[in-house]
C-alpha cells in the first residue's frame, strides 16, 4: 500500500511481510502529475488561462449539479468503473469563486488519479486512501495552474502575485503562491494570517531558515500599509535576489503573502 510523504514522495511501508520496494522519488511523482494534467486539459480542450473548472469537468464528461451549503465543498458520486468517464459532482454553493473552481478541480483529480499511478506503474489498488487524495489535491493545483503556461507567464510577469491573480483567475492567491514552490527559480513563500505565520516553505531544501530582519520589514510594510511592498536592491542580504510582499486583505481579515527570491545556489 502505497503512502506520500512530507516530501512528496510514494512510498511502499515495509513491513515484515511485505516485498522490498524502491521508494518513488518526488521529481517522478510531479512528472506522472504534470503530464496526466496536460492530458485532461487537452482533452478538455482547454489550452489558456484562466482554467474554468466547471466547464472542463463537463467537457470531460462529468455533470456539475449544484447543492446548497454544505460542509463538504464537493463530492463526487461515480458510476461504472474507474475511468468511465460516468459522474457527477455535486458543488456545494459557496460565494468565493475560486473555492468552487478548486472543489471541482479536486473532483476531476479524484476520478482521475488512477491515470497518475498507472503514469506511476502503480496498480489503483496498491495507493493508500491519503495517497489518491494527496494526488487528487496535487493534481488540481496543475490543472487551475497548467505549468507550461504558468512558468512562461512567471517569467514573464517577474512573478509578481497580482498580475498572475489576474491571468489565473480561477486560482487563488494561496494556490497560486504554493505552485511557485513547483517551478524552477528557488523560492522561499511565507503566508502570514493576522500577523501570525502561517506555513514558510523552499522548494530549495526540505525547511526554510527563519525570515531575515528584511523579510520581516517588507512583511510588516505590506500588512501596516495594505500595499505591496518591495525590498530595494542595496539592502537585500546575501544570498537572496528579491524580496516581496502582497496583502490580500479583506475589513475583519489580514493575509499576506511573501515571496523570498533566492541566489541561484545560496546554501
């Protein structure tokens, strides 16, 4: 039975009776992941951004019947075997666009996992339950956010969050600022909720150092003033390229979102 840990990577417990297996390596399980989105959003016929999830699940086959709150954004009821193309997802109302585009996007990851473990060489039956949910939630994240097009517009855009929230309307900022943690230019996001940190990860190595008096500054900055902050070039400290702030501030609500550039080898 195979698990995903912190790292990402598939892993087989070995237990007394159980069959020595290679662990799957984290740059393996991305490639099954961002492949099988290529695919689904091809068939879907959705080549640009923003990716409309409702739409793309239909394309696909599967009805969207809307239902009213419930603690469950959505829910999946399939029909036939795997892979069929047979179901309906059942969408909780909800008044954040994105939270519907994302549930319907985890939906679709849902009934298409098994296409990530087959790209794996891993029987359905073999991934543990937290598996095939970790791949579904994985596999949302690829599909609202397509990596050939967003790197190109990353770039393009100086990864500035906003402008990338405008292309990718249907992402949120969160979704956003965690999928610059699965392109190339190494990065440290920190997300920051009522001034308190929330999470703080690389995609450099395995924990991120604490924040540096400057991040801390730019950090403070964007939340006391509501605007994006940025730190000037003269006073970044060693090892890091860019420092960056955004607040996603509602009236009884204070996010911000912190995007540390790093040297191309800075440890």
């Amino acid at each position: 039975m195979y698990t995903i840990s912190a790292s990402c990577t598939l892993v087989r417990p070995r237990g007394r009776h159980a069959p020595m297996q290679p662990e799957l390596p984290p740059e393996q399980v991305r490639g099954a992941l961002e492949t099988v989105a290529e695919e689904i959003l091809a068939e879907g016929h959705m080549l640009r951004p923003p990716i409309d999830a409702l739409r793309l699940a239909q394309r696909l086959g599967l009805t969207v019947a809307h239902d009213g709150p419930a603690a469950v954004r959505a829910r999946l009821v399939q029909f036939g075997s795997v892979g069929n193309g047979a179901g309906t997802i059942v969408l909780a109302d909800d008044p954040r666009p994105e939270r519907r585009h994302w549930a319907v996007a985890h939906e679709i990851g849902e009934s298409h996992a098994f296409r990530v473990f087959s790209e794996l060489g891993i029987r359905p039956g073999e991934a543990a339950p937290a598996a095939r949910e970790e791949v579904a939630n994985r596999l949302a994240g690829c599909l609202l956010l397509p990596r050939t097009s967003f790197l190109r517009d990353g770039l393009a855009l100086d990864w500035d969050l906003r402008a990338l929230k405008s292309r990718y309307a249907t992402a949120s900022h969160e979704l956003i600022a965690r999928r610059m943690l699965e392109m190339p230019p190494p990065v440290i996001i920190t997300l920051v909720d009522q001034g308190r940190r929330q999470w703080r990860r690389s995609n450099r190595r395995p924990y991120a150092p604490p924040m540096t008096p400057q991040e801390s500054n730019v950090w403070q900055a964007a939340h006391d003033r509501g605007a994006a902050t940025r730190c000037r070039a003269s006073r970044l400290p060693e090892g890091l390229a860019d420092i960056r702030a955004w607040p996603i501030q509602e009236p009884q609500w204070k996010r911000e979102i912190v995007r540390t550039a790093l040297a191309e080898d800075p440890w």
